[in-house]
C-alpha cells in the first residue's frame, strides 16, 4: 500500500468498524475530493489485515462496502476501535 493510499485508512476503519456503509462516492465527499483509493484501503484490510469487509457492486459500478455485524465484534474483541 502506498503513502498516498495509506491516509484516508483510518477514516475507512472507523466508518466500517462503527457499522456504516461505505462507497468511493461517500468518501470522496467526506474527503473534500481527496480519496480516491478506498479499493486500495479496502484491498489492504482483506488481504493483510484479514478483516471480512462484505461488498456488492451498485448500479453505477461503484462497489458498497461494510463489515457483517458478526465481524464487527471480532475486530473489537481484537481490540480495534471505532
């Protein structure tokens, strides 16, 4: 992952980890324009970090990420925060 990928990753565990649905749409507005990379961020949580991030792919091609309720309590119990 790299140093421009890595910013917004704090921002993207504590909205998946309080529960919320996230697109690259929503970011980008919660960013003022800057995040352009949460496939980078949610590609690192899976394959590095084991988290069990659920998706599906909306209408206009941009994917809806979150983590399942069960996951969610895992992570916490691991000690990761919102």
């Amino acid at each position: 992952m790299s140093r421009q990928d890595t910013w917004c990753l704090p921002e993207v565990k504590r909205r998946l980890l309080s529960g919320q649905r996230i697109t690259q749409a929503a970011m980008i507005e919660a960013t003022q324009g800057r995040a352009w990379r949460l496939s980078a961020a949610i590609h690192y949580l899976r394959r590095s970090q084991g988290w069990g991030i659920a998706s599906i792919k909306g209408r206009h091609g941009w994917a809806e990420y979150w983590l399942p309720h069960a996951e969610i309590q895992r992570l916490r119990s691991q000690g990761m925060v919102p």
